[in-house]
C-alpha cells in the first residue's frame, strides 16, 4: 500500500491556490490536481513550462474557448474540449460561467480585488470567525497579488471620467478597488519585468488583458503568482486531472490515511486513485456542491451534510451588452472601468460597471465588425443578493435553482440600468435570467450542520480531515468582486489546518513531521 499523501488539494483557483502556496511554504507535502490545463503565457513560458494550451483569443476562440457544457436539462456534462476556457451551466432561472485552468477563475476575472460591501461581513456566522479575525488577511494577500488602487497619474485609457458621458455617468463617493496588474511604472511605455520568483511579464500596455486571459502577464494570475511560488516550494501539481468522487475510509485504515481521491487523467482518459490524510476541495463553487453531492448521495463515500446545495448566490451578478456608439476606442483600458453610477442614482448597493471588448486585433472578422465592437461595450453590475438559490445533484444531473425576483439588488440594478439607457440615449441588451461568473455558497460557512456545511476551519460537519476553501463555504454574497474574500477565506483554512497540525506534531514528534 502506498504512503498517503499529507494534504491534497482538488483546484487552483483563488481557493485552491491560495492554500496550497501556504501549506507548501510550511514545509507540508501537498499534491494539487486540477482538470484544466496550464495556459499559453509569457509568464508561464519564461518558467520552463511546456504543453500549454492556448488562451480562447482570435480564431483559438471557437476551439479553446468552450470546455463543457451543463444544464438542469439534461444528465451528464458535455465534453467539448478538455483543454476549453469555460464550462457554461444553464439553470433554472440562472445561467453560469466557470473557469477551467491551472490558475481558476484568475484567468477570467478582470483583475479587480475589493472587501465586501459590509464591513461586518464575517460577523455572526461562526462563534470562532469574525471580521477582527479575518481583518488581517486581506492586506497580506493583496500584496501577494502586487494589487494597488490605481491613480489618474496611471493614465488609463477610458476611465468613466474621461468617457462619461457628458458628466451622466460618475464614479464619485464610489470606493476605487485593487487592482491585480503590473500597471506601467512610465504611462504609454510597458517594458518587460522579472519578479522575485524568476516569472516574466509585460506591464500592462491597455489592449488585451481581458476576461478571456492575459498573453503577456499583465493580469495577476494566479498559476505564476501562486501556484509556482508553491511549486518551488514543493509543491506537486497534476493539470488536467479531475477529481471525480471522495470516498471516506474506514478508521480503522493503519496508514494514516482518511480519504480516497478518485480522478480522471483528461490526458490518457484513464482513471486513478489517491488516498490523503486531508483533502481540500476548492474546485470552484459549482464543481465542490457537485462533488459533494455525488460522493454522498451517489457513491455513498460521504455523510452528513444535511444544508449541502443551500444558499447558493450570484453575487448579484448580471451582463449586459451596451450600445454605446462612443467616439472613442472603449477597447483601450482595463478589463472593467468603474464603479460608476447614474447622475440620477438612486441605488444603495448595486455596482455598475462598463466592461471593454479586448483582443479585437486578433479576431478574424470584418473590419466593419471590428470597428463597431471598439466603439461599443458590455455593462456589468453586481451586488449582495439573498442567496435564495439552491443546487442538487439527483442521478447525476446538477440543477440549480434561482429566483432573482427575491432579491432587491436586482430591482436596483434594473433600475439603473434603465437610468443610463435614458440619460445617455444609448441601449442595453439584456437577457431575462441573469449571467453571473461568480457562484457561491452551497457548502457554507456555519455554527453547526443544522445551519452551515463547514466549521470556521473549513471542516465539513461529520466528515473529518475534508474542507472547503472556496466560493461554495462563503456564508453570504460579499456584494462586490469576491476573488479577494475567497482567498482570505482561503488563507483562513489553510492557518487553522497549520495550527492544528503543528499541535499534532507537538503531541507526537512523529507524527506529520513535516508539517513543522
């Protein structure tokens, strides 16, 4: 029988990533294994990394841009391409989109890093977490990321102030959030950099760092900002392997051993199995609950869990496309300018956003096309919804329900959005159930299995050595990005999981030595 591995990790996004790099830099052995692949950048290039699958730009859009495909319609998911961009899910009453990556959802995040809209966000969830608690970890991680607010001596092409239609639109009294890029040291004049742990990229130059990848680096992600800081840490990451079921053994198993991983290789479409002393699940929010679910209810490997697929939420997400017919490039800028209000505004905690169309130069269209998507854009808003939705995985077929009627930050945002239409003469494109790229819930933060999945360690009730440390655990919609609150929750996880192993450790020198 083979040796159990210490800690093992199922994803590489904001959640997965984040705690491995920490359990790794604590001299814990911990193995990753993620079902996307390692994507085709300069920073990931400059670091001796081969068999790189291409970013959904250009032509490679039709073939690397879609993975999968899921719905409450049918049974199984549809493959497309292993190596695709997203996997797309259309609910009842909600329509998702999901990363597929070494890396996660940084990929296709627009780089903007913020606390919730509450400021006693962890508050009341846990007897053991709480916003003091927390407090300190979002400082630690921004630096991490080399986020900072940006200034108007950045000079950043189509800042709201500067394409404001008239003064309609403004981002005053609006918090400016973190942004996670390399922003030019000398506005107009990006050079390429060599960071502390030998990555290189290009600051940002404003043309193509969008939500479908960043070529040059100049977006902070998180396969060379955290994930290879952790390999050379000894970390051990298998892409394009996806975990597939979690099966719970016996106590009485003598190699240490409580879990038994599972997985499916995308390379050589073959199956295999790991046993770990403790399994963090951080395969992003959809992925956990389904994983949960099955390994349960299916494969009977599970117990427990009776609020699993709970208190799912959007983050108040919505997309739109916005007619604008601008004078200017609106491709030229950030992934997303704002926040920004109506003059007119009434709304209390919905967040609007103007989101460029990018990589326009490498799509092979007609220049009549391209010439009127640089001059348009998308509109983004998001917000703290109620988390009234609710997931299931009956027979193999993930269903997810959502009614956005029951949460006001969607009146708030109807509201506005038709503020804007009408103040700026312009048109908004909408579809009726809202697009949201930021699931969350079903596995939450809880005091107990009668209203929560987790501890404040990220322990699954009655299920001991598994956790969750991603979007799924997160008790409520932050209302404003939350690639920063999964990380800090992340971060969380991964300390008390230290603390609790060094404990160990001082009981039996012999035991988990190296988690000293």
């Amino acid at each position: 029988m083979t040796t159990p591995i210490q800690i093992l990790v199922i994803g590489s996004g904001f959640g997965g990533a984040v705690a491995a790099r920490r359990l790794a830099e604590a001299g814990c052995e911990v193995v990753m294994l993620e079902r996307g692949p390692w994507r085709d950048t300069v920073p990931n290039r400059s670091i001796g990394l081969t068999d790189l699958a291409p970013l959904p730009q250009g032509s490679r859009a039709f073939t690397h841009g879609l993975r999968s495909v899921r719905s409450h319609l049918f049974r199984q998911q549809l493959l497309l391409n292993r190596r695709g961009f997203v996997e797309a899910y259309h609910g009842d009453g909600i329509k998702v989109v999901c990363s597929s990556n070494v890396g996660g959802g940084s990929h296709i995040y627009a780089g903007m890093l913020a606390r919730p809209s509450s400021p006693g966000y962890w508050d009341g969830h846990h007897p053991h977490i709480s916003e003091a608690s927390m407090d300190g970890y979002y400082a630690e991680i921004a630096n991490q990321l080399g986020a900072r607010t940006a200034t108007e001596k950045d000079e950043i092409p189509n800042r709201i102030d500067q394409t404001n239609h008239d003064g309609k639109l403004s981002s005053a009294g609006l918090a400016n959030p973190m942004l996670g890029f390399l922003l030019p040291r000398q506005p107009g004049a990006p050079v390429k950099i060599t960071d502390a742990h030998g990555v290189d990229r290009w600051e940002c130059d404003y043309k193509n760092n969008s939500v479908l990848g960043s070529p040059s680096g100049a977006k902070t992600t998180l396969d060379f900002a955290m994930v290879w800081p952790a390999m050379k840490q000894g970390l051990k990451v298998h892409d394009l392997c996806e975990a597939t079921s979690i099966r719970k053994l016996d106590a009485k198993d003598t190699d240490g051993a409580r879990y038994e991983v599972h997985y499916r290789d995308h390379r050589d479409r073959t199956s295999h199995t790991l046993r770990a002393k403790h399994v963090i699940l951080a395969a992003g929010c959809l992925n956990t609950v389904s994983l949960l679910f099955k390994s349960r209810d299916q494969d009977h490997g599970l117990q427990g869990m009776p609020r699993l697929g709970l208190n799912f939420g959007t983050n108040g997400g919505y997309f739109a496309l916005w007619r604008e017919n601008a004078s200017c490039d609106l491709s030229l800028g950030l992934p997303l300018s704002g926040p920004f209000r109506s003059e007119q505004s009434t709304s209390q905690s919905a967040q609007v956003l103007r989101a460029a169309i990018q990589g326009i130069d490498e799509m092979r269209l007609p220049g009549r096309v391209k010439r009127w998507l640089r001059h348009n854009a998308f509109i983004v808003a998001l917000g703290k919804d109620n988390n009234n939705g609710s997931m299931v995985v009956k027979r193999g077929r993930l269903s997810i329900h959502y009614d956005k009627t029951a949460s006001p930050v969607y009146r708030e945002i109807d509201q506005e959005v038709r503020t804007i239409e009408r103040i700026t003469g312009t048109r908004i494109h909408a579809p009726r159930a809202p697009i949201t790229v930021q699931p969350l819930g079903g596995a939450c933060l809880g005091a107990s299995s009668d209203d929560g999945v987790v501890g404040a360690n990220g322990e699954v009730f009655d299920n001991p050595g598994l956790y969750v440390a991603d979007a799924a655990a997160l008790p409520a919609s932050p209302g404003r990005p939350p690639s920063l609150t999964i990380a800090v929750w992340a971060a969380n996880v991964a300390d008390r999981l230290l603390a609790a192993l060094q404990q160990q450790s001082s009981n039996n020198p012999f035991k988990d030595q190296k988690a000293r």
